[in-house]
C-alpha cells in the first residue's frame, strides 16, 4: 500500500508536466503545418496569378479567396459566420494582458476566415487599413478550441512583397520578439519566436 501510495503521489505531480509537455508538441506540430500550407499555397497561387503584390485587392473577401487561395488550400468549411465554424463571437481571441480582443474574426471587407480539414483555421487579409492590417494572417491552430488565445493557440504571418509568408514581427530585432512575446505584452511576435528559437518552446517563453 505504502509502494502504491508514493506512486501515486509521483504521478500526481508529473502528469500535468507530461500533458502540458504533449500540448506544446501538438501546438508546434500544426503550426509548423500551416506555416508549410499557406507558403506551398501561396507559390502555387502566384505561378497562376502572377505576384502577390499585384493581385487584384478590389475584390470581395469571398471573391478574394475563390480566386486566389481556394484552389491551391484544402478549404473544408468558408466560415460564412463565426458561428458556422464553431466559434462563441466575432471576437473570440484573448490575450492575457486583456480579457478581450479588438480582432473581429469577420470583417466584411477585410477578410474571410475558413477551416481546413485538420481543423486549422486560416484568416487571410485582402487589405486593410494600415500595412499591419493588409498583410495579415491569423492562424488558429486547434481552430474553435479552447483557449483561443495569442501566444497559445492563435499565432500571426504576414506576406511580403518578396512572394513569401513570414512569421509577424520576422523583421524585428531579436530582443523586441522576446519582449512582444511575453504574457504582459500583446504576444503578436509569437510564431517569430518559436521559429526563432528553432522550431521549440525555449524555457523563457511564457505559455
């Protein structure tokens, strides 16, 4: 009984280690996923279409996608409203420095969110109003799960000029992603930490 016990105890303390350690490798796994998809999806895009840069951004957000990414992703479901893909509102992710997030999962002239057979969920900017905006790509990885959260299971990309997506913030310096991607801070740099520091969860990186 007392062998049974101290098992017991032992267990107790390092399951939620093991289980935390088995999210983060998922996390890692479909981000690295998407990252692959919208990448191969865009070369594929501009060998048919010509250069991003020069694609047509007058179109609809529906429009947008039916001619540029729908036929080189794997779309499974156009979220059409945030409720059709399973999400609570139209602005379903938190940050921790704020309960609330000010990024509408819908905007009707901005982008339109779909989901892909994995379950990932790719936001795809037409164009917006800053260079922020236009060039944005929210990536929800575990799409309507929980937590829905930046720096957690919602990470950022931005295509540029070049013809590439590249985690948001790539062109910061090292030490501005390691202070933008920290729970007091907005977490928008996350994905260009994690690509950073190799592809991992590095021990500073605030979960």
């Amino acid at each position: 009984m007392i062998t049974l016990g101290i098992i017991g105890v032992v267990a107790a303390l390092t399951m939620p280690a093991l289980i935390a350690n088995y999210q983060k490798q998922e996390i890692l796994s479909r981000l690295k996923k998407s990252y692959t998809v919208i990448n191969q999806a865009l070369k594929m895009s501009e060998n048919d279409n010509g250069e991003y840069k020069y694609w047509d951004t007058d179109l609809s957000p529906d429009e947008y996608l039916n001619n540029y990414w729908v036929p080189y992703i794997n779309v499974n479901l156009l979220c059409t409203d945030y409720s059709v893909c399973g999400y609570k509102s139209n602005t379903p992710w938190s940050r921790y420095n704020r309960g609330g997030n000010y990024t509408k999962f819908i905007d009707s002239t901005w982008r339109r969110p779909f989901l892909t057979a994995d379950g990932i969920l790719y936001s795809i900017s037409v164009k917006g109003g800053n260079e922020f905006a236009k060039n944005l790509i929210i990536v929800d990885v575990n799409g309507p799960k929980k937590p829905n959260r930046f720096g957690h299971d919602v990470y950022l990309f931005s295509r540029t000029d070049e013809g590439s997506i590249r985690p948001f913030g790539y062109d910061k310096t090292s030490d501005e992603i390691d202070r933008n991607c920290k729970r007091a801070s907005d977490m928008d740099y996350c994905a260009a930490k994690i690509i950073k520091d190799g592809w991992q969860f590095a021990k500073d990186y605030e979960w």
